[in-house]
C-alpha cells in the first residue's frame, strides 16, 4: 500500500454521509443534542450541546473509525488494519476492529499513560509502543503497514473517516434544525470537514466555526496563511496536532467561516462549566467550542449556537483539579496568610473568626522559622471555603479587625464571562 495518508483525493458528498449513517446506525450511538440552559443564560445565547461523549469509547471517533473499516474490501478485512493514535482514534478502531472480526494493531508512542493502553488492549487490538511522539508512532505504524500489507486507518486525512465524522451534522440538524452556528474543534480536520459538508449541504445559510488551541493553531495557519507556532502543552491534546489533513483544510477552506483561537485558561473554564452546570465530563478537546463562547460572547449573543462535546475522555486528577483552581477564581475557596504573634490562643481566635462569619477551614500550615517572619511572631496560612468573592472580604475583614496582618493569596475574578 502507499505510505501517503491521504487516500483518496475525492471529497464526500452528503450523499456520502447519509450512506454512512446508514451503515452505522446500528454500531454507534445516536446521541442527543440537547438545550444548555445554564450556559445560555450565562453567555447570552441559545446553545445546544451534542452528547457524543456518550458513546463506548466516550469519543466521536466511533464515526469515522467505523465507516472505514466498513469500506473495507474481504480481502483487506482478513489481512488487518493499522493505526496509529495516543487516545480515542486507537480505541475508536480497536473496538469495532474487533467487533467487525478484523484483526487490528495500533501503534502508540512509548509516553502513552497506561490506562490508555489497557484500555485499547481490552477493545481487542495489538498495542505496539513505538516512538517518542504521535509523528514518530505514526511513521512506525506506515513501515509497518507496507511491511505486512495492514491497511493504514487515518485519524482524519480518509474519505471514509470523514464522512463518517459527518453523520455528527445530520443527527444535530435533525434535532435543532434551527441552529444559527456550529462551532467545531479541529485537531487534524477529520471533524469539521465532513461537518461542513453535512451542514452546508442540509442548511446553506449556518454557519460552522472552528477552534483550536493557541498552542496548536494548524489549521488556522492553513486557512489565514499565517506561520504561529505550534507546541506545548495542552489540555486540548486531542486536537492538539502539528499538521492538519490535506483533503480536510481543503474542505474547511471552502466551508468554514472562521477559526477561533482559544486559551489553556478558556479551555479549563469550558470543562468546568460542562462538569459543574451540566454535570457531564469533557475533555479538553470535547470543551473546546464551549471555550471558544467564552472566549468571544459577544458574537454568538441572540444565537441559536450548536456545541459538540466531542470527547469526555479525562484523567479525574485533573477534573479535580480543575475544578478546584475554578473555585479559588470565584473566591469560594481562599487562600490567607496571616502574621500572627507567636503566643497560645490566637490560631483559635482566628479560627473562631472564621466560624462565626461562616467560613469553614480546609486547611492549615504554622510557620514559625521564615526569615520573613518576626522572630517573636509566626505565618500561618489558611485555606478557607467561602461563598463568594463578598463572603471572603467580610472574613478578611473580621480577621484584621482582631489586629492580624492578612494577605489574600488569591484575587478574585470573574470566571466563566471572562
């Protein structure tokens, strides 16, 4: 086989994708798209969220992974397929792979977390850790492709894999025909291009926006003919790609209104407010176009706006942590540090400050031996639960009043208009 992933030049059709949704409807979710009330009000516009996070995998790539292995001709099916992928395309392909009786080995770079690997070995495929990156796994998984005659399952660069991704644009419009705007991540392209087809196709008048991180802006640099750097680290690392698909900026330069670029910080608030106003788990990448609102309200205001939570695959470490870091930005959980003299008593005084106002004490650290710290005195710091930016003043204010030196550790700010 050719080592080039773009394997056919064509470009689908709608007729395309409702092929493909055909072929599909039986192995994949149909997943609901469903009024966000509460991020409606807080951004200003009507939105409508698009629950694929609930399929198997967790991840949209069930779509396009399927309808590939689906094209397939016996002859391929019987000899196996290749793929290379750190997150939801590996488990994507392992599952229905194994489901379809096709033998299936994907290739992950050496960092991969294991809860991922254990995760594609437990769909069915044969994981080979090759490489230090997704470029370097990749280029293992093409030799190894011509070596063994596999045939090579794309990411996003297929035909089939993007009609596939499309049939995410026929359900949502089949629900909200209404919809004024999709606003669509981009990692490599796979996604908003068979999107866009879909859409524009069903609705010429909507408009699809997409976003990237501003870290990883591919596509953006493909679209505007700029040269931004890519790299870092991202939340977003399912679009956090370095090159985009050929045929997919092809279709996304003729289809797609505008890129948005959007923050690490963006990003977070977008996975805090799907986990703490909808209670649904999202990714950084399944955020992404929720990121997008935040990082510009004010042109979605007064529109019917279509979301897809693309992918709820997220390490609960970094939920937590997530969400906590947003609670010290709304000021419900403060950190003080409080000079204090060194004599018995006064850690209780504070404490009963702190009670009586309402607060409640999370934690404490005494210190005593800081060079910054009166040798007759002690640094205590505090983190308290508050309601609020206010509540968190008012026991401040409690605190000096007893004649204690406080420093806020943490300033409030706005959280998810910001």
């Amino acid at each position: 086989m050719s080592d080039t992933p773009l394997l056919s030049p064509a470009r689908p059709t709608l007729s395309d994708i409702l092929q493909a949704a055909e072929k599909i409807k039986t192995s994949v979710l149909r997943t609901p798209t469903l009024p966000a009330d509460r991020l409606s009000q807080e951004l200003g516009a009507e939105i409508f969220v698009k629950y694929d996070n609930m399929q198997i995998t967790n991840a949209f790539k069930e779509r396009g992974a399927l309808n590939k292995l689906l094209s397939l001709s016996k002859t391929q099916k019987s000899k196996g397929v290749i793929a290379m992928s750190a997150g939801n395309h590996a488990q994507a392909v392992a599952l229905h792979a194994t489901r379809l009786g096709i033998p299936s080995t994907i290739v992950m770079p050496e960092f991969t977390p294991f809860v991922k690997v254990a995760a594609t070995k437990a769909f069915g495929a044969t994981v080979i850790l090759e490489g230090e990156s997704v470029a370097e796994a990749g280029e293992a998984a093409h030799a190894l492709a011509i070596e063994k005659d596999l045939t090579f399952v794309h990411p996003y660069d297929d035909f089939h894999v993007i009609a596939g991704q499309g049939t995410v644009a026929l359900e949502m419009l089949a629900d909200e025909p209404d919809l004024d705007v999709l606003i669509i991540p981009i990692g490599g392209g796979g996604l908003i291009s068979g999107v866009s087809i879909a859409a524009k196709a069903l609705k010429p008048q909507i408009e699809i926006i997409g976003v990237e991180t501003e870290l990883y802006p591919t596509m953006y640099n493909e679209l505007k003919k700029t040269n931004l750097v890519c790299g870092g680290q991202s939340l977003a690392e399912g679009i956090a790609v370095k090159k985009a698909g050929k045929l997919p900026a092809l279709i996304a330069s003729d289809l797609v209104s505008d890129i948005i670029l959007v923050s690490e910080r963006q990003i977070e608030q977008a996975i805090n407010a799907y986990a703490t106003y909808l209670k649904t788990m999202a990714e950084g990448a399944g955020a992404a176009g929720l990121a997008a609102m935040i990082a510009e309200p004010e042109r979605f205001k007064g529109k019917k706006v279509g979301l897809v939570l693309c992918g709820g695959n997220i390490d609960p470490r970094l939920l937590s942590s997530i969400i906590v870091r947003q609670l010290g930005r709304k000021q419900q959980i403060v950190g003080l540090r409080i000079t204090i003299p060194d004599r018995p008593g006064v850690l209780g005084e504070i404490s009963t400050v702190i009670g009586d106002l309402g607060g409640n004490v999370l934690e404490v650290d005494h210190h005593r031996t800081f060079l910054n710290v009166p040798v007759r005195g002690a640094s205590i710091d505090i983190t308290i639960e508050t309601r609020d930016a206010a509540h968190a003043q008012e026991i401040i204010q409690g605190i000096e009043a007893k004649g204690h030196q406080v420093e806020h550790l943490n300033a409030p700010e706005n959280t998810l208009k910001r």
